[in-house]
C-alpha cells in the first residue's frame, strides 16, 4: 500500500511539474544586453507628399512647417510667447527662388528638416534650444553661388532681401514690446550660407559677435545630443519595426511639448494649444515623464500647478486647480483637472516612494477635496458641475455642444478615486485620520449609488451622465471606460465589479472603438457627426465630441481590453496608431482627431484637430510601458509589478526601465507554450520584491531582486487548453463605422441650407434702391457710451461702427449692404472676406404673419423697445443665418471658398443676397434695426455670436460694460 502511495504522488507531482508549475532558472549575474542608439531616428519623403512637421525651442517657442508646400495658415511658421512671429520663408538662389514644391526628398529628423532640391541645393531648417533663436543653412552645388531670404508676412523691397547685400535686416514683432527680429546672414561658414532669426532688445544692426558664432556650434551640437539623451536613458529593442521607430517618435514629440513658457508645464498640442491645461497636463504626466523616469520634471510641473489653486473660499471653484494657464490668464473651467491632479500625485509618490513631496502636497489634496464638498456635491454624494465643465468642452450660441451636466460618469469615477487617495495619503502621513474616515465613508456612499444610478441593465453598460433632474443620459459615449481604468491603482478599492468591468469594456469595444481608434459617440446615434470641418453642413465643433476618433482615447480603451486579456483587439489598435504617428500629419507626432470615415473619392482617413497632441502622444507611451511591457513601479513599498501582454506582432522587448534613484533592464519574450521573463538589478544595496501576472494564470509569480547585477528569470508555460477556434469566438470585434448610413446631421436637416448663387452679391451689381439709413459715426460704443475694444490688435478701430445699410431689388433676391467705419480680414479664415465684425438684422415683414420678438440671440444680451419688434432676424459673421422670432433657424449660408465672400474689406463693405421668397413683403417702409458687435466663434468657424463685453477689457474682450453680462452690441442704426 505504501509503494501504491509513493508511486501515486510521484506521478502527481510529475504532471503538475510539466503543466502547471514551469521551470524557473536564476543564472547568477547575467544581464539582458540593452543597446544604446546611436544614429537618431528620421523620415524621409521621396514620393512629393506634402506632410506637416513640428519643432519647439522647449521654452515658449515653436514652428510648423510643411515639407512639399508653404505655409498658408496664420497658425504655421514661427511663434515665440503666444506671439506669431512671421508664417514662412522663401529662398532665392543667384536671384531667382527654389520652388518648395519641387524638391527631390524631404528629410525630418529630431533636430532640424532638410530639403534637397533638383538643383542640389541642401536647405536645413533649425529651432535652437532654451533660446529664440532658428537658423535657415544652406549648402550651394558650386562655389559662386549666393542665397536670399524673405520672410512671408513681413515686407520687404525685393532688392533688399536679406543676403550678401544686406547682412543685417532688424524689424520691430507686434504683439511683443521692445522686441525685434534680427537677421543676419553667414556666407560659406563650413561650407553652409546661414541665415540667423533671432528676437533681440535692440534695433542696433552691430556685428554679430565671433563669440556668438561660437555659442551657436554649442546650441547646435548640445539640441542633438538631449536626443541622444532622451532615446539612450532608458534605451529599448522591440521586435516591431513600426512600433519601434513610433515609440522613438513618440518620445521626441512629446518631450517637445514639456516647456517652460509660464513655469514647468506641458503644452496641450501644436499648433493652437501652445499653453498649460490641466486636464491634458495631468492625463499626459504619467506617459510624458513618470514612465520614462522624469521625476524631477514631474514633480516641478505639479508644484507650478498647485500654486495657482483657487483659494477663495466664497468662489464656487473653491479649491479646484486650473484648466488652463496661458501667459495672461488663469481659468479655472473644468470639473475633472483637479482630480487628474491628485491621481498624477498620487501616481507619483507610488512611482518614486517621495514622502517628502506628498507631505508638501497634501494640503491641496484637502483643499480641492473639501472645496467639492462644500460647493459642488449632491445627497448622493456625486460632484456636481456644469454642461462644458468636463473633457467634451466645445460651447456654441446655444451652449455646449456635447452637454454632460449635471453629473458626468467619468467625474464620479475621478471623484470616488480622488477621496480614497486623499484618505490614504493621509494614512500614509499619519495625520488627519478623522478627515480620512470621513473621506473613506463618502467613498463607499459613492461607490453604492454609482452602481445605483449609472448602470444600464439593458445593455450591460454605464450612462454617460446624469441630468439635473435626476434623468439618465443614454447616449453611448466612451466616457464610461474611465470608470474602469481611473480607479485602477495600487491601494485603491475598484469602482465596479470585476464582472461589470469586463461588460464596459466589451461595450466600448465593440460599438465604439475601431481599428483606428476611439469613437466620442455611436455612431447609429442620430448626433454622430462623421467629419470634422465639414461646412455648410455644421461647424467643426458640433463634431468636435460628437463622433470624431479622439486619438487619446485609446490609451484608457487599450488598458482596458489588456486588463481582460482582450489582446487581439488591443493589438490591432495599438499598432495602427503606430502606423499614424509614422505616416499621419504632422508626421512623427500624433494628432487630436480622426475622422471616422474616409470622405468622397478618398481611400485613407483625415486627420484633424492640433497636429500634435500631448494626451495622445503620452497615453501611446503609457500604454507600452504599463500595458504591453506591464510594469508598475511601487517604490514606496520597494515592489515592483510585471503584466506583460506580447503578442505575434510584438514577440519580443528589450528594455531598461527607471526604479527610483537606478534602472532594471528587462527582457520580455514570448515562447511557444507562454513567455519568458528576465529582470536584471542595477540598484547597490536594494532589495525589490514584487509580482509578475501572466494572462491565463491568476497566481502571480513572486518575484526577489536582493541586491545589484541579480537576475530574476521565470518562463511561464500556459496551461490553457482552449482550442484556437473557440478563442477567436471569445475575441471581442472591434466596431465598424457603416458608411451606408444616411446620417442627419447631413442628410436630415431642418432648414434650407443656402448656395453660394443664392447669397454672393459681389460689387456693381446692384439693382434699384428699396431702402437706405445712414448712421453717425464713431458712435460704436455701446449704449452706455463707454465700450471700447478688446486689447488684441486684430480688434480694429471701427469694425462695430455701423455708417449706413442700402437694400436693393435685385429681381428674385433682395441685396443688402452694410458699410462700416472699419472692416478687417485677419486671414483666420479668408473664405468669409472678413471676420470679428458680427452683425444681427432685425426685420418686420408685414407680409409673414407669426410671433415677433424684441429679444436678439446668439449671446448679444439684447432687448429692442417694442416698437422695433421683428418676425425675422438675419445674423452675419462668419457666414449667414436666416430665422424667425421664436428663433427656429429658417436658411443657412457659410461660405466655403475664396469666390464667394461676404465681406469686401477694401470697401468696408457686408454684401450678400437674401432670396425674395424668405422676406416677400420688404418695402421702402419696412422697419429695419441692424446691430453690430464683435464677433466669437469660440476658437472654431462658422457663424458664431457676439463676442462678450466685460467691465474690463482683456486680449479676447471688450471692456466698459456695467456687469459681466451686459449686452454685446456696440452701435444701432434703425431704418424707419
């Protein structure tokens, strides 16, 4: 009986040694080879493709340019503090210029652009570090050949270009006090014409100093060698070309956008996010710089941010940190960048174990905690907030676009999270356990009606927002991932089930999420907007959340998928946002947007939005680091964690990985049966201790690191037995955006939507005069008689000065004019013919029965008396809108090209026609009240509103109003 004992156990015990127990070997002191880069990466265009490309100077300056074409934007060229400096250059060799547009190959590297054109010219372009300085080489075929620059935007006399002639050009930059943009030009130094763009104090045209010529070799070699730096710190090796030279990428973009302009902070994307949000800030900060082991910088730019919390204790924003942070303002704006703030924090202290920074930290965990207790929570315990004060921001006449009030899942989540830090921060610090408990209590009463209110039975899903009457939103929006994923830290008690979780993320997978990333809503929802810029349909920020592939979204998504296994998914995603950053404008960043579907005649997708993004670009890094790599650092407890996820298309990474004051190298591989670890120490006396997870395996492997040149090695061998068919059934599909469908946003619209034929009214073709009114002049400020301006130069003298409007009959259309004392056209965009004027045109037809109104839209704060009371209302900016006096818009022009304008600046003249069957009964008698202002597309196109007017003027507002919501109008005519 006792050999039938034996003989059984050692049978037992054989099996589970080859199927469940894998064979661990420690090899002393042998270490996973890392190599170090030495040639910097670059992309090489040979095919004539025009791409975009970025550069910045790691302060506060940048420069976009365009490979194969010129800049036609106001936001590409140079820019130094949020002031446009010029928008391109054009190079002239022996007196006739290189055509950009036929250049043999375009080259971009971290450092600097080169074009090579047919002559054999070599043009290198050049942003100098930690300086406003760019420097333009140029490298000739033959000897005698000589070079001349001239600068798009600003004037000069075309035989006085900057050249050999003229060595020294000085001209004043608008926008920036006692500063001037000095030229000058370096013949033949090191086989290379120079041309040095520099901002200086002084006009004085003296020498360029021999030091100077000296110091710029320094800049030069020192920009390249913080490349080098970036990529050879924490080196990699990745069995993926693609995603090797992406990542690379990745790195050297998003670096680019970590600067100094107001304090240490991160630019939000490039070219017109060149400022600090918090919200991007702190989403970015663990994919920015705490993964590749830039703890200082992250540690300075959470300390800049905290010092600008809102300490009012009578403000609503009491205690929350700012939305955004620009070199004027500090606006405090958004419901979630607080609680990004402490996440980021706390990851931080979990990443590099600072008790230290936490300490100094801590009261402002407290106050923006206890700030959202007094001013911002509901009995359920929720965080309260406003319909744009969430990620989907965008805001119309009408108000937000995409609007997520009162209670927004994603903010329950960040909330719920942010009180369970606070209360173990706390613990940690040993201080404030009374507020800990108390935290810790409206956690859990969080947690409970969270999984109340917000969960949708019937479809297995979350809400994305409660409205205020307590009414569940049942739009589907990815926002629900975060619930998810923003709770998922060392320490910190899930917000969902495990089971729940997985129902989220299988939802969002597969109705939301393509192969080219996240959708922002359904796309069976009737709201889905399938293109960006997309006018006369609808302006570009009625889409902006509304449909459009939001590039960051697949950082939480792909987290998500990975945390179930989900790897076909994931894998699919992750490398074709590889394949964007590659190939996608601008080409080696990561843009903003994507549009779901290709347009008309077009096989590829069109980026759109910022061409560099930081969240995008840092979440891309996140997820290598902490999904597919899979490790969390736990230095506060000297732990490490591995999750490795490899797959068929990424079988093998090499890697060095930052833990507190050194490094691990690490080499990950997968095996036949499973995957294969090897974890190297170069830390002097530390122990590390930790776990490794594998995907089919709920055990984790221990993992003892004692002391420095040890070596953890495991090889996992999987025991799932799961036939290959059933596992491609379990795969989760991504979504698919059907192309057949009639969407109504474009399809399905409301009101007449107006051609160019129907209202372009160009000049000399006027017919018989119906009716005329001149104003007095100079009388555009408003009805107190004090309005003024706002600071920005664009905002002319005049341009809400109303001198007279003619009407005329035109035959099937009535033609109006609007001339004014000013009219601007600051090339924003062209297609309108001019911009920041903004009119409304009051009209009582006594042919259209109906209501009438005295109250004027679209954000104007205005009242006509009665006697001014209308049946329609035409309101022009950037483009056109017809609508009655319950304000239903009834007809719709925007201008889409150069030839059909509203604006003729050179005349000071508003045209445009209006068909006569909209305002059949018009006559020399009809009353007629045309009110001007200033107009405000919210940093997007189309038509816009009235611009505000506040007590004080400021960059963007005007100033001399009564109150903070006092009327937009400037001046009134009233015919008849």
């Amino acid at each position: 009986m006792k050999r039938i004992f034996t003989f059984f156990l050692i049978l037992i015990f054989t099996i589970l040694s080859y199927c469940s127990f894998p064979e661990r070997k420690v090899p002393p002191h042998r270490k996973a080879i890392i190599l170090r880069r030495m040639h910097l990466p670059q992309i090489v265009i040979k095919d004539g493709t025009n791409h975009q490309f970025t550069f910045t100077n790691k302060i506060a300056g940048f420069f976009v340019g365009n490979s194969h074409r010129y800049n036609t934007s106001s936001f590409e060229g140079w820019t130094v503090n949020e002031v446009h400096i010029f928008q391109d250059y054009r190079i002239f060799k022996n007196g006739r210029e290189l055509n950009r547009q036929n250049i043999r190959l375009f080259r971009y590297l971290p450092s600097r652009s080169e074009r090579v054109y047919k002559d054999g010219t070599l043009e290198r372009l050049t942003l100098m570090d930690s300086t406003n300085a760019l420097l333009i080489a140029l490298k000739a075929p033959h000897a005698d050949d000589y070079y001349e620059l001239q600068l798009t935007g600003l004037k000069f006399k075309r035989d006085a270009l900057p050249g050999p002639d003229v060595p020294v050009t000085i001209r004043k930059i608008q926008g920036m006090e006692g500063k001037f943009l000095r030229i000058d030009y370096l013949p033949a130094r090191k086989k290379m014409n120079l041309f040095l763009l520099r901002l200086v104090n002084s006009a004085s045209p003296d020498t360029l100093k021999p030091h100077y010529l000296a110091h710029l070799d320094t800049l030069i070699l020192k920009r390249q060698k913080r490349f080098r730096r970036l990529l050879n710190q924490y080196p990699f090796r990745i069995k993926n070309q693609r995603l090797q030279n992406a990542l690379e990428w990745a790195l050297i973009s998003m670096d680019a956008l970590v600067t100094h302009q107001r304090g240490p902070g991160i630019w939000a994307g490039l070219p017109w996010f060149n400022n600090y949000w918090g919200r991007d800030t702190f989403i970015s900060l663990p994919g920015a710089l705490m993964v590749s082991g830039h703890f200082e910088q992250a540690r300075q730019i959470l300390r800049n941010f905290a010092n600008f919390q809102q300490t009012d204790a009578q403000s609503r924003l009491y205690g929350r940190i700012p939305n955004r942070i620009t070199n004027e303002d500090i606006i405090y704006n958004t419901a979630d960048g607080t609680w990004w703030f402490i996440r980021a924090l706390y990851q931080y202290y979990l990443m590099t174990g600072d008790r230290d920074f936490l300490k100094a930290m801590f009261p402002h965990i407290r106050l923006a905690i206890e700030g959202a207790i007094k001013k911002r929570t509901d009995g359920n315990g929720f965080l309260t907030h406003g319909d744009a004060e969430t990620w989907m921001d965008a805001v119309g006449a009408q108000g937000a676009w995409s609007p997520r009030g009162n209670r927004a899942v994603e903010i329950q989540a960040l909330w719920y999270t942010a009180l369970q830090i606070g209360a173990r921060c706390a613990g940690i610090l040993n201080i404030d356990q009374d507020e800990a408990i108390r935290w810790l209590q409206l956690a859990g009463k969080v947690r409970r009606n969270f999984n109340r209110f917000f969960w949708d039975s019937t479809r297995a899903c979350l809400y994305d927002h409660l409205k205020a009457d307590g009414t569940a939103d049942s739009a589907l929006r990815p926002n629900q991932i975060f619930a998810i994923t923003v709770p998922d830290l060392d320490g910190i008690l899930p917000l969902l089930s495990a089971e729940r979780q997985r129902m989220v993320s299988k939802t969002v997978t597969e109705n939301l999420t393509t192969a080219n990333g996240v959708l922002s809503l359904w796309f069976k929802d009737a709201n889905f907007h399938p293109y960006h810029h997309y006018l006369p349909y609808y302006v570009p920020d009625a889409a902006y959340h509304n449909g459009l592939i939001w590039a960051w979204l697949a950082g939480p998504v792909l987290s998500a998928q990975l945390k179930f296994n989900q790897i076909y998914p994931a894998d699919t995603l992750f490398l074709n946002e590889a394949r964007q950053i590659l190939r996608k404008d601008a080409i080696g960043n990561y843009a903003e947007l994507l549009e779901p579907l290709p347009r008309k005649g077009r096989h590829t997708l069109q980026v759109s939005g910022a061409i560099s993004q930081a969240w995008s670009l840092a979440e891309f890094i996140r997820n290598f680091y902490q999904d597919v790599v899979g490790y969390r650092p736990l230095a506060y407890k000297n732990q490490i964690e591995f999750r490795p996820h490899l797959s068929e298309d990424v079988p093998e990474i090499r890697c060095r990985l930052p833990y507190k004051s050194g490094f691990l190298d690490v080499h990950l591989e997968k095996t036949k049966v499973g995957c294969k670890i090897d974890i190297h120490s170069n830390l002097s006396n530390e122990q590390i201790g930790g776990k490794a997870y594998f995907e089919d395996d709920s055990l984790p492997v221990s993992i003892f690191l004692p002391d420095s040149g040890t070596n953890f090695v495991y090889e996992y061998i999987s025991t799932d037995t799961t036939a290959d068919s059933v596992k491609i059934l379990q795969r989760w599909k991504l979504a698919k955006v059907d192309s057949s469908i009639q969407f109504p946003v474009i399809h399905a619209l409301p009101f007449t939507l107006l051609r160019p034929g129907d209202v372009y009214f160009p000049l000399g073709h006027n017919g018989p005069t119906v009716l005329y009114a001149r104003d007095a002049l100079k009388d555009d400020r408003g009805a107190n008689g004090k309005y003024v301006y706002p600071l920005n130069k664009a905002f002319a003298e005049g341009i809400a000065d109303l001198k007279s409007v003619t009407v005329y009959d035109n035959g099937n259309s009535w033609g109006f004019r609007i001339d004014l004392q000013n009219l601007v056209n600051p090339n924003w965009h062209p297609e309108y013919g001019f911009q920041l004027t903004y009119l409304a045109i009051a009209i009582h037809d006594p042919n259209l029965d109906g209501k009438r109104s005295t109250q004027i839209q679209h954000l104007a704060n205005f009242k006509l008396p009665p006697s001014r009371a209308f049946n329609r209302v035409i309101y022009i900016g950037g483009g056109l809108e017809l609508r009655d006096a319950q304000d239903k818009r009834i007809a719709l022009y925007i201008p889409t090209d150069r030839q059909h304008p509203l604006g003729f600046v050179a005349y000071r003249q508003i045209r445009f026609q209006i068909p006569k069957k909209f305002l059949p009964g018009l006559n020399p008698k009809t009353r007629i009240t045309v009110l001007a202002g200033l107009q405000d597309d919210h940093g997007g196109s189309g038509l816009g509103d009235f611009r505000a007017v506040l007590p004080v003027p400021d960059q963007w507002h005007g100033g001399g109003a009564a109150s903070g919501n006092a009327p937009a109008v400037y001046d009134v005519l009233m015919a008849n």
